[in-house]
C-alpha cells in the first residue's frame, strides 16, 4: 500500500473514532480496559475474582455505552406507533442553537412551506399531522422526549447499580459452592484462596438526547451509589467506589486533556483531520480568494467572510457536524459551529506560517497547492497521534493504574491481599 494511500484514512479512522453517535473510542478503551481490571482481578484472587471482574466489566460496559440509547429507541417506538408522536427529532435548546422541535413541527403541520432545510428525514410523517395546531404538536414531542429520557436513565442506572451486581453476585456463589462441592467429593488436599421541573428538566433532557458524554456520568454516579449500596462488605464497597469514580475522568476527559495539551505544546491547529482535508481538496481559485481575503481580514468571524464558496462551506459543517447541518429536525449547537470556524481559521493560519523561502505560500502567481497538502498531512497525523496518546494515557489509568490503586487501599486497610467481595470480615467491623 502506498504512503499516500495510508495518509489519507488518518483523516476517515479520527473521524469514526470521535464520532459522538458511536461507540468506537469508549470500546477502544474499554476493550483493553476490561482484560486489565478481569487479569488484575485473576492475579489477586484467582478465577473467581478474574471471572467475576470480567462479567461485572463486560455487562456494564454494554449497559453503560449502549442502555440509555436502547431505553430511549424503545420509548421512541412506543410513541411513535401507540401514541402517534414524531419522535425523529433531536430534543433543541433555541438558545443555544437551531429550534429543531419548532421548525419540524411547523413544517409537519403545512405552516412552513417555503423552507430552505432539508426535510428529507421528516418524510415518513408525510400528512399525518396536517392541519394540527403547531404549539400542540410541539408540546407533545417535547412532553415525549422529557418522558422517554428520563425513564431511559433510571432504567439504565437501575441495571447497572442494582441489577447487574446481585446478578454477578449471585453467580459467584453458586460457582463458590460448585467449587466446594466438588473439592469436598474428591476430598483433595490443595489449597485455594477464594477470595426535575422547567428549565431543569428541559436542560436534563437536552443533555441525554444531545451530550453524550453526559449520558455516560449520568448513568456513573448513581450506578456508583448503587454498586457501593449493594456490595458485600465495606471493603468492597470502597474498591467499587474508587474504581468506578477514578473511571469517570479517564472515560470521559483524560483523552481531551492530553490531546489540548500536546496541540498546545506543539502549536498544532485543533481540526478535525477530514475538514483538514475538505479544506487542501479545494479548487486552486477557491483557496487563492481564502488566502487574499485573510489578509486583509485577519480575525474573520465566520467562513463567509473569507469565501464565497458555499459549497465548501457546506461541506466543511457537514463534517464537523456529522451530517446534522441543514436538517430541518437535527439539533446543532451555534457553539459547536463557532469551534469548527475557529478550527479553520487556525489551520489556514498555521499553514501561512509554515510557508518558507522554499516552498513559499503563492507560486508561479497562484496558492501553492503542495504546501497545503504537506501541512495537511503532518497536522492531521499529530492530531492523529495525539488522539491515540490520549487514548493510550486512559486505558492505562482504568486497565492497571485505578484496579492496581483500589487493591493497593484494600491491602493497607486489611492486611490481606484477597479478593474482597468473599473476604472474611467481621460483622461489627462491617458496620
């Protein structure tokens, strides 16, 4: 395979991995994540432990990355099909954004005709809502969603902080007493150790349909309550506590921290590597009138003031957004749109600095199409390198620093280095 050919899936494989509607960077952090915790488990107190910490690992982690998404398709369908409500629309805070809701609803009831989003994703609601008064509708998909959302995340931390432990709990006393009827039967002589109102609520729901790392701490804390309330001994309890609070900063921040760190250590432009790269595919007279027009207006607001190209413009918010762009019933948050022209404005930048006497910024009277395509490739592999450096830095706090941190405690605390959750402990000194 060619070089070129290598560079130019950096751009497609960052995309994926921090695309917010899937799961691939929790699972390439989870994956390594699991065996560590379930290995560390092993070493301390045998298979027990080791098959207990995995199923406890995997169990959750499906739950946690995947429940409230499952809760909430559920609860989708059941308004869609029994109740007859459009549920196909992001939940919109007009505040801080586009008012997804209104505008879908508006157009659902035929009071916007003339409308240039695309409504495309509204087409199986075609005429069923024609006529209706748009502030009804509107009231009913937003009473929809608050509901749906809300029990979504009780369900979710109900199975993790409760369910899912007694469930594990309850397999490693059957697989303790399998073990010591078998031990018994053959009278072996080895050893073992076995050891929300208003704007509250508005904002609540918001977050669960639109932040996914929100989604995640949100089912974290009381699944932490939970798996505290229901464990074995006090022990236990204060391993889970550690674990799985340590976790919440290596899950959700640890990756973004390194990765703000290093661009800021090696003045690296924050941009995503496919809009890197819409930007160096650009025609020779779209990037000539963005270069002139940066330098007569050096701090540009947004992306119309430095092209008249509204394709590229399209394009390069069609990537940053994820396809969520123009859609008339997707939310997109004006913060986000400020963070991606800033992200452009700061590579167009770093690429005018990186011009040399060499390899100068015009040529032969017209953008030096190579200088774009070398700066587009060394930024878009360090924001790549960065991002797995991120990564790297938390599987190694959540697969071996956090479990090798909660096991340290454990064995100050009680002298043993046991597997807490079948640890002897005395009953006043669990209390």
């Amino acid at each position: 395979m060619q070089i070129n050919n290598i560079y130019s899936y950096i751009p497609k494989i960052v995309h994926t991995i921090n695309d917010p509607n899937r799961a691939v960077g929790t699972l390439i952090e989870e994956i390594p994540t699991d065996v560590g915790r379930s290995y560390a488990g092993y070493k301390r107190g045998g298979v027990i432990e080791g098959a207990e910490k995995l199923r406890k690992e995997v169990m959750a982690a499906i739950v946690w990355m995947f429940g409230i998404r499952a809760f909430n398709f559920l609860g989708n369908k059941f308004c869609e099909n029994i109740l007859k409500i459009p549920m196909n629309i992001d939940y919109s805070n007009a505040k801080e954004g586009n008012d997804a809701i209104r505008n879908s609803a508006e157009f659902l009831v035929g009071k916007l005709k003339n409308t240039e989003f695309d409504t495309s994703e509204l087409a199986k609601y075609k005429d069923k809502y024609k006529g209706l008064n748009p502030e009804t509708l509107i009231k009913r998909i937003k009473g929809a969603k608050q509901v749906t959302s809300v029990l979504a995340v009780i369900l979710n931390c109900v199975a993790m902080g409760i369910v899912l432990p007694k469930v594990n709990q309850a397999i490693t006393r059957k697989k303790i007493a399998e073990m010591k009827n078998k031990k018994e039967q053959k009278t072996s002589n080895e050893n073992k150790n076995i050891s929300f109102k208003g704007d509250l609520l508005n904002k609540f729901v918001f977050n669960v349909e639109n932040n996914n790392k929100f989604r995640l701490i949100a089912t974290d804390v009381p699944m932490i309550a939970g798996r505290v309330g229901t464990s074995r001994n006090k022990y236990e309890g204060l391993e889970n506590f550690v674990i799985d609070g340590g976790s919440i900063y290596f899950y959700n921040f640890c990756a973004g921290h390194v990765q703000n760190a290093l661009r800021k250590m090696t003045l690296t432009p924050n941009i995503p590597p496919v809009i890197a790269e819409v930007i160096s595919n650009a025609d020779s007279n779209t990037l000539d009138e963005i270069f002139r027009n940066l330098e007569s207006n050096q701090n540009p607001k947004c992306l119309a003031e430095i092209t008249s190209n509204k394709g590229l413009i399209h394009d390069i918010f069609d990537k940053g957004t994820y396809g969520k762009i123009g859609k008339i019933n997707r939310f997109v948050k004006s913060e986000d749109l400020k963070d991606i022209t800033d992200g452009v404005i700061s590579f167009l930048n770093h690429v005018k600095k990186s011009a040399t006497t060499e390899n100068p910024l015009y040529k032969d009277g017209s953008v030096n199409l190579d200088l774009i395509k070398k700066v587009t490739v060394k930024t878009n592999i360090k924001n790549a390198a960065f991002l797995m450096g991120g990564l790297a830095l938390s599987i190694l706090g959540l697969a071996v620093i956090i479990p090798k941190t909660a096991f340290w405690i454990t064995k100050k605390l009680t002298g043993k280095n046991e597997f807490s959750g079948t640890m002897e402990v005395d009953k006043k000194e669990n209390n």
